[in-house]
C-alpha cells in the first residue's frame, strides 16, 4: 500500500476513507463485509473484522495486509486489494477478553445448540436455560446460562440437570480468548488464506 502513497488522491482523501468507500458501498455489496482475520504483531489471530474496518486499519498504518482475497475495492480513482488477513504492526496486550454476557453471546459461545440433546438451531428456536434453577438460587451468569432448545427447556423445567436425567455437552465457560479461537478456526477452516495462521 505504500507505493499508493505518492497518489495525490490518497493524500487528499486519506482522512475521509470511510466516507469515500461510503459512496460506493453500492457498487461492492459484499467486499466491504467479507471477513478478515486479524493477526497481532506476533501473527497469533485476535479477531475477525469486516474487509471495511480492515482496509482503515491498513490505511491509517495501524495494521498491514498478509494476505489478499483477490478482490479490488474501488474508491474515488483508486483501487484498494481487499485484505484477506492483516497484521497489527505493533504488539497488542490482549486481556482475558470479557464479552458482554448477553443472549446473543451465549448463542455464539454455544453455536446456537442445544447443549442438552445437541441440536443446532436459529436463534429464534433457541432460549436460554438456568442450568441450577433460578428458583433454586441459579444466577444469570456465563457459567450458569447454557443455549436449550424449547423441548428440552420445558423437560427440564425448576429441576437440576441431573433429577431430570439429563446431562450438559459440556461445562458453560465465559466467552474468552479461547472461544474466540475455536471460533475463528471454525470460520477459517475452508480458507487456505486463514489456515496457516489459525492452524498450528
Ligand atoms: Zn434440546
């Protein structure tokens, strides 16, 4: 990208790139939104963002792209190659990320199944289920909210796992770095691009 750098244009727009790739959004419905895996200083995966926040990132020289998804992004008289994979040029902490506990959360950490019978569903189908009962004095945290779909939410219902015969597919832990990763390999496991980076 530094090449680009003697562009005039850049230079005029470069405080407006969100603006500029705003007007024409339209014409690249999806490059702005294709996923890309971020990797810090040290190439360990932190994340996944929009191609979007990717290409600012990479414009304001936060980041550099390591990979390119083959695309061009076109803005006023430039085109951009869309990142497939960027790079944080400076080491970031990572602290023990702490998700907001949230319904949408718990989805993601549990990927929208049942984690009674192990049945995978839209979110509309699936509630949330108090593993040690509220009436019993069950709180509403990530260690005690587990995804359930409404049959066996109901078959359950003010017992613990155990009185009503049934078992977790595995023990609810808050959403960390760890589940992130899972997450991010189960994204990237289809792309050559991501593989290297996510599988070692
Ligand atoms: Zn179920």
């Amino acid at each position: 990208m530094s090449g680009r750098r003697h562009n005039p244009t850049f230079d005029d727009h470069r405080h407006s790139v969100t603006a500029v790739f705003g007007i024409h959004q339209d014409s690249h419905p999806h490059a702005l939104h294709a996923p890309v895996l971020v990797l810090n200083a040290s190439y360990e995966p932190i994340n996944i963002c929009a191609a979007r926040r990717a290409i600012v990132l990479v414009l304001k020289g936060v980041a550099m792209a390591e990979e390119e998804n083959g695309h061009f992004l076109h803005a006023a008289r430039l085109a951009f190659r869309v990142p497939s994979v960027i790079r944080l040029l400076e080491y970031r902490r990572i602290p023990h990320q702490t998700r907001a506990l949230s319904r949408k959360n718990i989805l993601l950490r549990d990927r929208n199944t049942c984690q009674y019978c192990g049945e995978v569903l839209s979110a509309s189908d699936l509630t949330l289920d108090h593993v040690v009962p509220r009436s019993r004095g069950g709180a509403s945290t990530w260690e005690n909210l587990v995804a359930a779909c409404h049959t066996c939410n109901r078959r359950k219902g003010n017992q613990m796992p155990l009185e009503a015969g049934m078992k977790l597919m595995r023990e609810p832990h808050a959403f960390n770095l760890h589940t992130s990763r899972h997450i991010m390999r189960l994204m990237g496991r289809s792309d050559d691009k991501w593989r290297k980076y996510l599988f070692y």
